[in-house]
C-alpha cells in the first residue's frame, strides 16, 4: 500500500465519519417517519458510494 493509499483511507473514514454524523443530526433533530428514514438513508448511503468512486479515480492533490 502507497502512501497515497494510506492518506485516502484516513480521509475516507473522516469523510464518512462525517456523513454518518449528518444522519445523527437529521435523527436527532427532526421526528422521522420511516420513508423519511429510509430516504435520508439512500441518499448518504449513495454519497458514500460517489465519494469512494472517486477516490478510487482520482489522485491526492
């Protein structure tokens, strides 16, 4: 593993770290219904999914 490796798979946990703490805020804040939930849920889970394509795809600047 690279160094560039390594710096991307901190900058991933942080990055996720803080989408998960978008759902935190999002539940703690607002009463949810289950779609809504559900829908919140998609949509990070989708973000994560983009973030780490393009992490894959791209190099460190």
């Amino acid at each position: 593993m690279t160094v560039q490796d390594k710096i991307k798979e901190q900058l991933l946990k942080e990055v996720f770290s803080n989408i998960d703490n978008i759902y935190d805020f999002m539940d703690t804040r607002f009463t949810l219904d289950k779609p809504c939930d559900d829908a919140i849920v998609k949509k990070l889970n989708e973000l994560k999914d983009v973030v780490y394509k393009i992490s894959g795809l791209c190099e460190l600047s």
